[in-house]
C-alpha cells in the first residue's frame, strides 16, 4: 500500500483544514485507516481512525466534536476534517493503514499500522 498525505498549511486558530490521503496498491477496503500525528518533542500519537466500511470511528479526546474522519473506498481517499483548530493541533500528520479482517471494531495503535504516508505539517498560529 502507498499512501499519499495532503492538504496541511498554516492557519490561524479557529480556522479549519482538510487533510486527504490517497492510497494505491492494494484494496483499499481491507484496511482501517488511521490519521497520527507528531508535535515537535513529542511521540506521535492516534488522531482518528476509521473501519474498513466506514463503520466505526474512533478519535482521540481531544479532537472529538472538532475533526472528522471519513473514507472514499470508491476512490482510494481517506479525509480528516479539521474545525475549531488549536495551536495544540500542530504537528505533522500522517495517514496509515492496516489490514483487518475484523467487522464492528477498528484498530487504534500506532503499532497496528504497517503502512504510512510522508506526512504533512499543519501548523496552527495563534
């Protein structure tokens, strides 16, 4: 699977931005997509992620009510909908992918994932 993140930049604080992650290679459905991301100093860490059909969602505490995850199977697009963005929301961001064979749930740990994109920086100012 390849992975291709974008869609970061600067914005001021309370503006938005949406993150896209196109995937190649493989079927596309096979896999929950997970969005990370890595302040300066810090360990990178779960954003959102969703299940192979779109079915489940997950989001860190922090992002819940703010972003939005969601999946094109169609088109091999994976999106992060960023509101309400906070200078705490700085860093790069990744998209990831793991293969599932697993219905009603969706993995969430960085080690779960075995494929990643470049990443794209998203700096919020404030």
């Amino acid at each position: 699977v390849q992975l291709q993140a974008s869609g970061g930049g600067l914005v001021q604080a309370g503006g938005s931005l949406r993150l896209s992650c196109a995937s190649s290679g493989r079927i596309m459905s096979n896999y929950d997509m997970g969005w990370f991301r890595q302040a300066p100093g810090r360990e990178r860490e779960t954003v959102a992620a969703v299940s192979q059909s779109g079915s489940v969602t997950y989001y860190v505490e922090s992002v819940k009510g703010r972003f939005t995850m969601s999946r094109d199977n169609a088109e091999n697009m994976v999106y992060l909908q960023m509101n309400s963005l906070k200078p705490e929301d700085t860093g790069v961001y990744y998209c990831a992918a793991a293969w599932s064979n697993l219905l009603g749930t969706v993995r969430r740990l960085r080690s779960e994932y075995g494929y990643w994109g470049q990443g794209t920086l998203v700096t919020v100012s404030s």
